[in-house]
C-alpha cells in the first residue's frame, strides 16, 4: 500500500518517531494518521538511509527509515493531512 499526496508523489506512509514510541508504535500511529487505517505489523523487512539536502532550511539531514511488512486493518479515521490519499498498488507495479 502506499498513498500520494494530491501532487501526485506516492510513498509510503511513516514519518518521525517520537521520544516516547517505539519504531512499531511510530508506524502504527503514522499509518492511522496519513491513511486512516489500523494495521497489524507481519514481521521486520530492513533498514535504510537516504540522505538529503532540505532547501527550506538549507541543510543536509539523514533519513534513517525501518520497514515493516503489514497486514492492513479496518479504517478507524480519516487522514488528518486531506492531502494524502490511499492508493493501492499491484505487487508487481
């Protein structure tokens, strides 16, 4: 699964991990928030880095991202972000 913003950018959904969660509690609450649906986490694929230049605030950052393969839940709310939209994915696409 992954979701757009109306922009027509897809990714995943995630984000930041507060102080107080775990990576999997982070997930959990950013899946609800960006898509709206409850998920139930498979098992832990691998990490990630990206690194990247922000021209906002004019600074180099590293992205360290945890993926996990879920199985999508029931819709508990909608997006807090009405820009993003769920959009499902053919494995093979």
């Amino acid at each position: 699964r992954r979701h757009s913003k109306r922009d027509g950018k897809l990714f995943l959904p995630g984000g930041g991990i507060e102080d107080y969660e775990s990576h999997e509690d982070c997930l959990k609450r950013e899946v609800v928030e960006e898509t709206g649906m409850d998920v139930e986490i498979v098992d832990f694929i691998g990490r990630a880095n990206q690194h990247f230049y922000s021209q906002n605030e004019t600074a180099y950052y590293l992205n360290e991202g945890q993926f996990y393969r879920c199985n999508a839940g029931q819709k508990v709310q909608d997006p807090i972000e009405d820009d993003h939209v769920l959009q499902w994915m053919d494995r093979s696409g």
